[in-house]
C-alpha cells in the first residue's frame, strides 16, 4: 500500500543540495499488483472523518496508485502516482488534490521527475488563486505516494532510510525524510494478536531553514507509520498531518458492513 502523497511537509532543503543527499533506491523484494483497498482516515480521538480507498492498478513495470478520502463535510483528499518498480522502485509522476473546509488551503499539485516540472495552483480561504511552477532536477529517490509500499520491502530490523519528498507549502520544496525503525507494537484481528513495526519518519530541514525552524515552533513533526512482517509484508496504520501546520489524523483498514439478513 503506498500513501500519501502529503502536504503536511512543510519547508524545504536548497535546490543544490539535492544531488549530493540523494539515497540508494529500495529495491524490489515484494512486487506491488492489483490493489482495491478501503481505508478509514480518523480523528486523533477516534472520530471518523472519511471514507477511503486505495486503487491500485499495474501495467508492465509501472504502477498506477491512488489513494483517495471522501471527507463526511464534503472534503475531498484526492492523490495518484505512477511508479516504476524494475528493480528498485522510483516514482514517476504525482498529482494531488485537496480542498473543502477540512482543507484551510485548497491546492492542486503535480510534478513529473522525468521532465523535472512541478505545478501548484493553490487558493487560500476568499484570496485568489496562485499559481507556482518551476522546473528542476528532481531527486530519484522521492517518495511521495510511494513510502508505504517502500518500507513493506526494507529489512526492519535493520532500517535506517533515507528519502526525498516534494512538500506543496503550497510553494514546492524539497525536504529530506529520516525514516527508522522503533520497536515494535501488538495489534489483533479478532481473536489474532499480531505485532507491527512502527516506523517514525523523521522529516529534516536544512540550511538556515532548519537552525530557525525549532526556534519560532514551525519544525514540522514527526510521522508514524506500521508495518506488519508476517508472511506478506502488509500496511497497518498511519499517523500524522496531511497538510501544513494540520493536526494529527490516523489512516486505518476498514472492513465492509453488510445489512442484517432477510429473515
């Protein structure tokens, strides 16, 4: 499962040093296939905020993922990547879409590495629409959308990883994500106890971004994701902002209700 092509990212590392930071591509151990998952995007407390799915459809080496939430006051949380997963996975192309009161900042946002572009129409509350777009070198290893479906084939219990993401603030940065393992935590399905990996990504700032960041309280916090390493690697939680400066929303599986049988 991969997720989410977030914006909870916030401020970036300088285009110069892209290059030179760049991290060893995940190699493929668990090629990713047909997918239609349900997912539930939740409160801190509990309280359900959205329905979702995951879409995942594969094409030769290519992956079309995408990972949407219909929000309950008619927000909408709308992402889709392609991937290419021969040998190592490396994202192609991404577009996300957020808007709706659950969104202070309305944005549409894609960019696709091949051809180094990255677009951003963004409208704040009643102020007009912006538009950003910039052309760049990318950095191969960027993992939006693509993070859950990359830490299902590292070894956790040795992950030390290292990646790129394209923060839509809503002008694009890049950020650089330390990603580690953290122990481990139980679970069950029924009568079924399970434990999961839980994983904390770690999103860090460079240059003079990084030394003012924790003095005027915008470091952007940290992400929690679980990972459950038992027969087939499977996503289990996630924790975190979903835009800037946002509060903290758990993704979870969903499992369908049916209607009482007819009698």
């Amino acid at each position: 499962m991969r997720v989410l092509g977030w914006t909870f990212l916030f401020l970036g590392l300088s285009p110069g040093t892209w290059a030179a930071t760049t991290a060893p591509l995940v190699k493929v151990t668990y090629p990713e296939g047909m997918v239609h998952g349900f997912l539930a995007l939740r409160s801190e407390n509990g309280e359900l905020l959205a329905d979702g799915a995951l879409l995942q459809t594969p094409r030769g080496d290519q992956v079309t993922s995408r990972l949407v939430f219909h929000f309950r006051d008619g927000s909408l949380h709308d992402e889709t990547a392609v991937f290419s997963q021969r040998g190592s996975f490396r994202l192609l192309r991404d577009h996300l879409v957020q808007k709706g009161p659950s969104f202070p900042t309305s944005l549409d946002a894609s960019f696709d590495v091949a051809k180094g572009t990255i677009t951003v129409r963004s409208r704040k509350q009643d102020k007009d629409e912006e538009l950003a777009t910039e052309r760049v070198t990318l950095p191969p290893d960027l993992s939006n959308g693509l993070l859950f479906t990359v830490l299902k084939n590292v070894r956790p219990d040795s992950v030390k990883l290292e990646s790129h993401f394209v923060a839509f603030t809503p002008k694009p940065r890049i950020v650089r994500l330390e990603v580690s393992a953290s122990g481990q935590d139980a679970f069950s399905v029924g009568d079924a106890s399970f434990k999961a990996t839980h994983f904390v990504v770690h999103p860090e700032l460079g240059g003079l971004t990084g030394l003012v960041a924790p003095l005027v309280g915008k470091e952007p916090p940290d992400l929690h994701v679980w990972i459950l390493f038992a027969d087939v690697p499977a996503f289990v939680r996630f924790e975190g902002s979903l835009y800037a400066g946002g509060p903290t929303w758990r993704i979870e599986l969903a499992s369908p209700t049916w209607p009482e049988a007819r009698k």
